[in-house]
C-alpha cells in the first residue's frame, strides 16, 4: 500500500481519535446513568433501571414496526430500481427524486405530512402501526432503491435476454437470474431501515399512539419527565437489540449464501 505522509496522517488520525473517544465517552455516561440510582445526586450502584418492565412494551413495537418497515422498504426499493433501469416508463426519474425526497425532507416534517395525509377514509391510519411502517419505509426508500441500481448497472441487460430467448418466462428470468444479483441490495435496503427505524424520532413522535409507543419516544419521553436511569437503560436496551437483530441477520444470510459479503456489496 502507498505509505501516507505524517504530515497528512497524524491530523487525521488526531481528529478520528478525539471523536471516537467523544463516542466512547457518551455511551459511558449514558452506561453510568443506567447503573446509578440518580446520577450526579445520588451515585449509588443499582439495577432497578435495567430489570424495569415500563419499557418492554415499547421495545418490542419497535422491534415489530421495524421488521416490517425493513422488509416492506427493501421489497419496493428492490422493486423500484427494476422499474427505474429496466423500465419503459415515461416518469422514471421523477419516481426516483420522489424516492430520495424522503432523505431531503425533515422528520418533522414527514410526520406531519402523515398526520394529514392519512388522517380520512379511506386511508385512515392515524392510531394505528401501519402509519409507522409505512412513514419509516418509505422515509427511507432511497437506500435500498439505489444499492439495486448500482447491481442492476452490473448486469448486462443481453443477460436476460438471454433467459427470455431460452424459453424462460419474465418472472422466472427475475427469479433466477436477476433477484441472486440484487439481493444485496435488498439486504442492505432492510438492515438500513431496520436500524434507522429502531432509533428514528422526528417523524415517528407525531405519529404514536396510546399502546403504541416506540422506544426512542419513550426514551425521549422519560428522560424529559426526570427519569433519567430509566431513560438510559432503555437506551442500552435498544442497542443490545439492534446489535443482536443484525448479528442474527447475518448469521442466517451467511448460512443460506445470500450475505451481502459473499456476492458483493452494493
């Protein structure tokens, strides 16, 4: 490899070690919060802010909601790259700019925009989880969409072609030659959405409902209300749950041959 100048080196190297350690620093104040009964008052060791169950139920609807958010925004990200490459549809590029518009727009924004958008018949979803899945798949639409254009660039359209000319039908040349190639890109759209939509705020807190409270709501929530333990040990929580979710994600795409490291990434 092509050795780098210090001159050049050690400046980088100075800005990635201060803010690494502002990382390392936040999640260990955030560490000391969960285990003090009242951090900065009363800094007595306790687990009563990790074993408490108020958060339970909100961890598990944003595990729920991100499921769901992550398969349904990988399917048409997937889907609407196909559209856009090997389309002839007249508006291709306006579909796209309308996909990455969701990275433009505010959370705040979009969830406002939710809130009048589905608020009558017959799309009435306020109240409900589907408004959050959708509001988060589609926010983030763009990233799935674009890592299957950038595969779809790599396979040459004589390829299908091909397929067609041996007697395969347009769903069977999509089953078995084009979906092995772009499947990364859908393993990179859903882990997107999966992790974005766990710890998403701006657009999801317009949006919850009583019985429906995600966890970076109630940890906003909670921590406005005082309870800063509670709020940190769920923090913790989420993030031994996302960290968990995609290890597992990657174990089984590994075990099946469809991991985004095997066939390349998007």
């Amino acid at each position: 490899p092509r050795r780098i100048s210090p001159a050049i080196l050690f400046p980088f190297l100075l800005v990635s070690i201060v803010a690494g350690g502002l990382v390392l620093l936040t999640f260990g104040i955030v560490g000391m919060g969960a285990l003090t009964k009242i951090v900065g008052v009363e800094n007595k060791f306790t687990l009563n802010h990790i074993v408490d169950w108020r958060s339970n139920m909100a961890l598990m609807n944003s595990l729920r909601v991100s499921l769901l958010a992550g398969v349904f925004g990988a399917i048409i990200g997937v889907l609407s790259a196909y559209v856009i490459v090997r389309g002839n549809l007249r508006g291709k590029t306006l579909l796209e700019i309308i996909a990455i518009a969701g990275f433009t727009l505010p959370g705040t924004v979009f969830g406002i925009g939710y809130i009048f958008a589905f608020n009558r018949p017959p799309l009435l979803l306020t109240g409900t989880m589907m408004i959050l899945v959708i509001n988060c798949a589609f926010r983030f639409l763009a990233v799935g969409m674009e890592a299957g254009i950038n595969k779809l660039h790599q396979l040459s359209i004589e390829v299908e072609e091909a397929s067609r000319n041996l007697g395969a039908s347009t769903a069977t040349t999509f089953r078995r030659v084009v979906l092995p190639i772009i499947f990364p890109a859908f393993m990179y759209g859903f882990m997107y959405v999966f992790m974005t939509t766990m710890v998403s705020l701006s657009a999801v807190i317009f949006l919850v409902s009583p019985g429906q409270e995600l966890a970076s709501v109630f940890i906003f929530q909670w921590a406005n209300y005082g309870y800063i333990g509670l709020a940190c040990a769920t923090t913790y929580k989420l993030i031994a749950i996302v960290g968990s979710s995609l290890a597992v994600i990657q174990a089984l795409s590994r075990w099946t041959g469809l991991s985004p490291t095997v066939r390349g990434g998007a």
